[in-house]
C-alpha cells in the first residue's frame, strides 16, 4: 500500500519554482520512506532525555579534534628539516627507482660495486696457505686435525697483527700487550663453555661479572655508594639498555606512552642512539653543535625538551670530533626536568677517572658527582684493555637498573628474566675481562691515560703549530685527534694518500674530516704520523697550484669517492651501497 501526503507550498516558493500556491499538491511515498522522514523530522518526545547525552558527545568530540589539533601543530613545529628533506628524498629515489630502465641500471651499478667490493675486501692471494680452502659453505666430510688447524689461524694471525702492532690504525686495537693477551687466552679457555644465564652451574662467572661492575662503577660513582652497574656485549648494548631503561621508567613514572617518548641528543651522537630509537619506537631529537668545540649546544637542547622526552643523551667523548660535552649543563637540565641523563663514556671511561692522576688536571668530572646523571656507559674493550664484547652499563640506583630487564613470567618454558638483550653469553668474555682488570690494576691505568692523553696532545699541537692546508677540528681535549681541510683541500683525498703510505683513519662527515683516536700503539709514533700528514698535504697542496684534482689525474677512488658521492646522495642510494658492502662483508 502507497501512503499519500498532501503539501501546499508557500506563495514565496510557488513564484520562483512557477508553482500554483493555491494548489494542494499530492505526492506518493513508500511507507519505509515515509517512516523515516517521520522519525527524522518529528518532535520526539523522548529528545529531551537524550540532549545531556548528545552534549556531552558533541563535548567530546570537540575536545578530540582540539588534541589532534594540537598534537598536529607541536609535531609541525617540531618537525627538523633535515628529517623531511630525506623522507621526502627517499620518496622520489623509490618512486624513480622502480622505473625498468632506472631498475636495470642501479641493478648493473650494484652488480659493479659488488664486484670492486669483493676486490677490496679479498684481494688475491688473501686465503693463500689455506688448507681448508676457501669459501667453504659445507661441513668438512671428515674432522681435520687440531694442530693443522691452529697453524691455520696463527698464519692468519701473523698477516693481520703486523698493521695494528705497528701503531698504523686509529682506535680497533686499544692496548695488545702480549702478556694482556696471553692472560685473557688462558682465561677464556678456561671457561669456553660458560654461560652467565646459569649462575647455579657457573657461580664463577658471577663472581667475575659482579665484580667487574664493581670496579669500574667504582671509578665513577662520585661518592655515591648505591650506583651499580651490568656487563653488557659492548657500547652500543650498553646505549640500547640505557635507552629502554628511560623508556620504561618514563612509562611508568610519568605515564609517557612507550612509542610516545623523544629522547634528545646532539647531531654528534654516537650512531647507537639512531639504531636504539628505531629498535624502540622512540623519536630522536637532533640538536646542533657547536662548530668551535663541537660541543653540543646546551640551550637548544634545554628548548627541545618537552613533556615526551624520556632522555637526554651527552657524549664524554664524542667518536667523531673528540668533544666532551657540558656534562654538568645536561645534568642540570636533567635535574630541573625530571628526565633521565644518558653519558656515553664508552671511549672516556677509562681515561678520565684517571686523567688528573696522571698529570691532565684539565679534563672535566664525568661521573655520578653530577646529580642529574642516571646512567653512564663505560667500555672495559677498549681502554680497560679487555678482549672484545664487553662494557659495563653503571646506574644511580638498583631501582634504575630493573627498567632495562627483560622479565616473561608467563613463559611455558619456565619463568624467565634477562638483564641484557642476549639470553645465553659467553662466560669467556667476562673471564677475560675480569682477568685483564686484575692484572692492569689502578697504577697501571694511570700509568697508560697519561701516555695516551700525552700522545693526543703532542699530534694536536703538532697540527695547531701548523701544517699548510689541514686544521684541527675542536680542541682535542682527551684521545681523539681530528682534522679537516683547508685551501681548498680535499681532506678525503688526503685520507686515502695516508692510506697509501699505510695508515688506517676514520673518514667523518658532517663536517668533513679524519681522525686518529690515540692508543697504546701511537705512543712514540707522533712525528711520524705528523711527517706524512705534513707530506701528503703538501703533495696536496701542489696538485691544487698546478690546477690538477684528484678527478683530473682520475685518481678519486677510495673513501673520497664513496664520501664525495654519499654527500650528494639521498639516504636511499647511500642505503643501497651500504647494503651492497655488508651483504660482501657477510657472504659465504
């Protein structure tokens, strides 16, 4: 059935639309139609029971798009340029890269980078001796003997030490004393089939671990007797940690949403802190540095914390340029915030306890003395000597420690609790390492600080006396001498001349430069090392006066090349190469 309605239009509307208004009009509608017009547009009489209701929504709706509002404009604020500028980068690299005769060519330039790659890193003759061949990919058919294969790695081992034994590399090897190394050997054989994950089976190796955090914690607690520590696989575990601990305390304390949180460090920052941030769902906040003393810029960092920042990260050195950042300043900042103060000490941690003992009264306290510092990184690898894949993460309190635990209670496999990110560890490393401590003592690393903060600083004034076309880059104030170009010289090419004569240096960017972080091995090898900068500088410096390049002579290879492209290159690009270079690194 068709239900009918009458409607009689007004005289204002009948004479725009030609309507006759003394007309009754009748239109048909259906009745399920019809049923919700009614509902729609007659007066309930129930409405006046739901407008409290219906005010409180619309209340909440407006309150809803005013947060998303804000939230949209503090990120915009927020936003860092350089952020966009490769996101945006990166967008047009994938949309340009998927095209086939741009796919086709990346894919042959890859296939060639590969190619030189594999040259670089196995160059020929570098598995000659072998006689267990090379490339190996299966099981020998049959077990080969244990002298044969001890005389295998020995002769690898006489090949590979002659570089860093002779004091031609920055950093990688920090001590290499004989009577260290055969020590830490017989140690780690002693326990090569510990695990710390069983302290029942192994109450040894609990023995070493504790007291390992026990001296270094004590080197800098300042005072403070509650500060602790954990023995980590290295700095960037030990960063990890420190940067889930402030997560989690900061979500528990202040209700900070573990994907919510910033943390904020400065541009210098160790590249830890960018892999920590993306394996925790946290923002990072870059700050600038100072171009002087490559410090981080402490007011910037004050204006970039915010009810999110769950860290504030601080280098005591920097890797790059050597810096010690204002310490004490973040502290404050930490203290006047209520946010969690990361110091990576990991270069540092063995040198400046030690520095004013041994005669450097100029370095800077960095240690838990400064209240606002919650957590501070120290890696016993490098100039605690030990074998490699230790460091020891200290904190202000047992309290801050269980934020970096990783407790499953509800495991079928049992209850299950780690304080580290690895479950099962070699019990040999910390064996090792605590061995190594024992035998250094507190005289013999006052006695090696000061041989290589006096070798730093001979190489760094050394270069402030001057060396035409090369400045030092910050204030060199521990063991990391840095340098950069001037006159117009390429200190990239300047890198790979110094490689030609044999010596192995960092290559930096951002600014661009190179460094030598000073060990045992540098000491008595100053002058040699500023000779051949002074020599390959000056070869340099003649090639520019003769208005020839290092593309002109077609000679730009080697870290100035792959560092002159990278820095005209979108982070996608720069990506693939890097992959290219680990997938070479890592193939079988």
């Amino acid at each position: 059935m068709v239900l009918r309605i009458k409607i009689a239009f007004a005289p204002a509307f009948s004479e725009v639309h030609n309507f006759n208004s003394s007309t009754v009009h009748t239109i048909a509608l259906p009745p399920s139609l019809l049923s919700r017009l009614l509902f729609i547009l007659s007066p309930s009489p129930l409405a006046p029971h739901y407008t409290p209701y219906l005010t409180l929504f619309h209340d909440i709706l407006a309150l809803l798009v005013l947060y998303n509002t804000i939230q949209a404009v503090r990120h915009l604020r927020r936003l860092q340029w350089h952020t966009l500028n490769s996101r945006v980068k990166g967008v047009v690299y994938n949309a340009i890269r998927q095209a086939g005769p741009v796919r086709r060519k990346l894919e042959a330039e890859t296939r060639a980078l590969e190619a030189s790659l594999e040259r670089s890193l196995r160059p020929p003759g570098w598995n000659n001796g072998s006689h267990t061949g090379g490339g190996r990919r299966s099981l020998p058919t049959e077990g080969l003997a244990a002298e044969a294969l001890l005389r295998e790695m020995e002769g690898f081992v006489a090949k590979e030490e002659r570089k860093w034994k002779d004091g031609w590399v920055s950093g990688a090897v920090y001590g290499g004393e004989e009577a260290v190394g055969n020590l830490m050997g017989r140690a780690s054989a002693l326990y090569a089939l510990a695990n710390p994950l069983h302290p029942d089976l192994w109450p040894s190796v609990m023995k070493f671990e504790s007291e390992v955090c026990g001296m270094v914690c004590r080197l800098v607690d300042g005072g403070d007797p509650d500060v602790v520590g954990c023995l980590t696989s290295g700095g960037t575990e030990s960063i990890l940690l420190a940067v889930k601990a402030s997560r989690d305390r900061a979500w528990a304390e202040k209700g900070v949403g573990k994907t919510e949180g910033e943390m904020v460090a400065c541009v210098s920052a160790h590249a830890a802190v960018h892999k920590a941030a993306d394996l925790m769902g946290l923002r990072l906040i870059l700050v600038p540095m100072d171009l002087i003393t490559y410090q981080l810029d402490l007011s910037a960092m004050e204006a970039a914390i915010t009810a999110s920042t769950v860290l504030l990260y601080a280098s005591a050195p920097t890797f790059a340029q050597g810096a010690i950042d204002d310490i004490a300043g973040v502290s404050r900042l930490g203290r006047k915030y209520g946010v969690s103060v990361h110091v990576d000490c990991c270069l540092g941690g063995f040198i400046l306890p030690f520095a004013r003992r041994a005669g450097f009264s100029d370095l800077p306290t960095v240690d838990f003395s400064l209240p606002g510092v919650t957590s501070l990184s120290i890696d016993t690898h490098k100039y605690g000597y030990a074998a490699k894949g230790t460091s020891v993460l200290c904190y202000r309190s047992k309290a801050l420690r269980r934020y970096q635990y990783f407790c499953f209670p509800s495991w079928t496999g049992g209850l299950y609790v780690t304080p580290t990110l690895a479950g099962s560890r070699p019990g040999a490393l910390s064996a090792a390492c605590w061995a190594a401590l024992m035998h250094v003592g507190e005289s013999g690393y006052i006695e090696r600080a000061g041989a290589v903060l006096s070798t730093a600083r001979r190489i760094a004034q050394g270069v402030r006396e001057g060396i035409p076309g090369i400045r030092l880059l910050g204030t060199a104030p521990a063991m990391i001498v840095c340098v950069g170009g001037t006159n117009g010289l390429d200190i990239y090419g300047v890198g790979d001349r110094m490689s030609k004569k044999g010596w192995s240096l960092n290559s930096l960017q951002s600014p661009p430069g190179l460094h030598l972080c000073c060990t045992l091995r540098h000491v008595g090898r100053e002058e040699s090392f500023l000779q051949d900068l002074r020599e390959v500088a000056g070869e340099a410096l003649e090639d520019i006066k003769e208005g020839k390049t290092e593309k002109d002579k077609g000679s730009i290879k080697g870290n100035a090349a792959i560092y002159g492209m990278a820095a005209t290159l979108p982070a996608g690009p720069v990506n693939e190469m890097l992959g290219t270079y680990t997938d070479c690194v890592l193939k079988s």
